[in-house]
C-alpha cells in the first residue's frame, strides 16, 4: 500500500512543471537569437567589405 501511494504522489506532484517550461522558452529563444547573428554576420561581413573596397 505504501509504494501504492508513493507512486501516485509522484505522478500527482507537478512541481517542477514551472522550470521546464522556462527551460524550453529559454532554448527556443537562444535558437531564435542564433538565426538571428546568422542572418546579420552576413549582411554586416558584407557592409564591412563595400567599406574596405571604397577606401
């Protein structure tokens, strides 16, 4: 009986749902930010680049 209801406090016990859940918006907005740098080391390289070429 005691392991019985051990294992069912377990399954019930939600507390540490929150971390999770901040966990995954924090990796999903450090994939964003990544995409992002991704996008702009190109644009930038570039602008650098017509710099350099003009002087």
């Amino acid at each position: 009986m005691r392991n019985i209801r051990l294992l069912a406090n377990l399954l019930n016990d939600d507390s540490g749902q929150d971390l999770i859940e901040y966990a995954l918006v924090a990796a999903v907005l450090a994939l964003a930010a990544v995409g992002a740098m991704s996008s702009l080391t190109n644009k930038i390289d570039n602008e650098f680049n017509k710099v350099g070429n003009s002087l």
